[in-house]
C-alpha cells in the first residue's frame, strides 16, 4: 500500500473521530442543560409552552446525538459507509424537521408530518443496524445480522405503508405482526453483544486486521496532532 493511501486512511479515521466527538459532545451537553431545565422548572413551579419547547428541543437534540453516535462508531469501526452515512443524513433531516414543528415555524400538515416521521423511522432503522453491524461475528451467528435487517426492514415497512396509504388495518392482525417484529428486533439486539463475545478470537481475518491497523493510524495521527499543538 502506498504512503499516500496511508494518508487517505488516517485523515478519514481521524474525521470519523471528529464526528463522533460532535455527537458526544452533544450529548453530554443535551442532558446537562434538560436537567438543569428540569431543576429549575421545579423549583420556580412555572411549566408553560415555551417550556416545553425547550424540553422537547432538548429531548430532540439527545436522541438526534444517541443516533449520531451510533453511526459515528460504525464508520470509525470500519463497518461500511452508506448505511451509517445515510442513517447521519436521516438524522439530522429528522431533527431539523422536528425542530421546526416544536417552535411551530413548519406548516404543521399531515404531509408534513409524515414525511417527518418518515425521516424518522429511516434514521432510527439505520442507526439501529450501524450499530448491530459493530460486531465481529463468527459465521455461525452470521445470521443474526441478516434477520436483524429482515426485521427491521419489514416494521419499517409496515410502519410506513400505513401511515401514508391511509387504509385502516382490519382487525389486529397488522398490530399483532408489529409486536411480534418488535419482540424480535429487541431480543436480536440484545444477543448480538453476546454472539460478538463468543466470536472473539475466531472471527479474525485480513480484513479485521487491516481495520483495526486503519483506526489505529488515524488515532496516532489525531494525537500527533494535539502533541504538536501543545508544543
């Protein structure tokens, strides 16, 4: 590999710390400033509308850091690109809409809304599996990031296609199938930290190595180049 494809790597490594350090830091400052909100709100025993825009921008803001990072940690990991680039782009679409409907700035229409909440549900499925696809699994728990997307994908998809063809679900069916994908996508993601467990050690490849040597330039450049801010 040439020393200029070195360099390719370490500077995006070194942006993709960047990023997740944006979101970090956004999210520390999120719940700073929502408990101090909530202190104060307490203790003056005055909650009006402008309140709860507050608290509801804060909420917006937290969420929108919790997606980011999640992302964020699956580029640095090297686990691919566009999934976690577009569930950062959905993000961020998703809470500069919401935040004009929380300060009542957007025409607030039902197309509006949906196409909110469908910026919505497109960032959280993304940041969801960023997040699953962290783990280095052997090829006997392979599968648990096939159905965590065929899951995923197939809420989404019931999410949506009710919402914007307007038709009423007969009966409960529609709802049971949603509960029981829910069940599923929460039981997956609560294994998938468990088969990464029982995969380390055994999942090592090229390819894993030639990450991890990645992240780790562009974390010897990043901290080269606090040094040489110091000096």
């Amino acid at each position: 590999m040439s020393q200029n494809a070195f360099t390719d790597v370490e500077c995006e490594a070194m942006l993709n710390g960047d990023l997740r350090s944006i979101f970090l830091k956004l999210l520390i400052t999120s719940v700073a400033v929502s408990a101090a909100f909530g202190i104060i709100v307490i203790l003056l025993g005055n909650f009006g509308s402008f309140e709860v825009r507050v608290l509801m921008t804060t909420l917006t803001v937290t969420v929108t850091s919790i997606l980011g990072l999640a992302c964020g940690a699956a580029i640095e990991a090297g686990r691919g690109n566009v999934l976690p680039k577009a569930g950062i782009v959905f993000t961020l679409i998703s809470a500069a809409l919401l935040m004009l409907i929380i300060w009542d700035v957007a025409d607030d229409s039902e197309l509006y809304v949906k196409t909110t909440m469908t910026f919505v549900i497109g960032a959280v499925v993304a940041s969801h599996l960023s997040l699953i696809s962290i783990a280095r699994l052997d090829k006997r728990f392979q599968w648990s990031l096939g159905f965590a997307w065929v899951c995923d994908l197939l809420l989404a998809g019931i999410i949506l296609f009710v919402m914007w063809s307007e038709i009423e679900p007969q009966g409960d069916l529609v709802s049971r199938v949603m509960g029981v994908l829910s069940i599923l996508i929460a039981a997956v993601t609560v294994v998938t930290p468990v088969f990464h467990k029982l995969s380390s050690g055994t999942a090592i490849t090229i390819q894993t190595i030639d990450e991890e040597i990645a992240r780790l330039r562009g974390e010897i450049t990043r901290l080269e180049a606090e040094k040489a801010e110091l000096q």
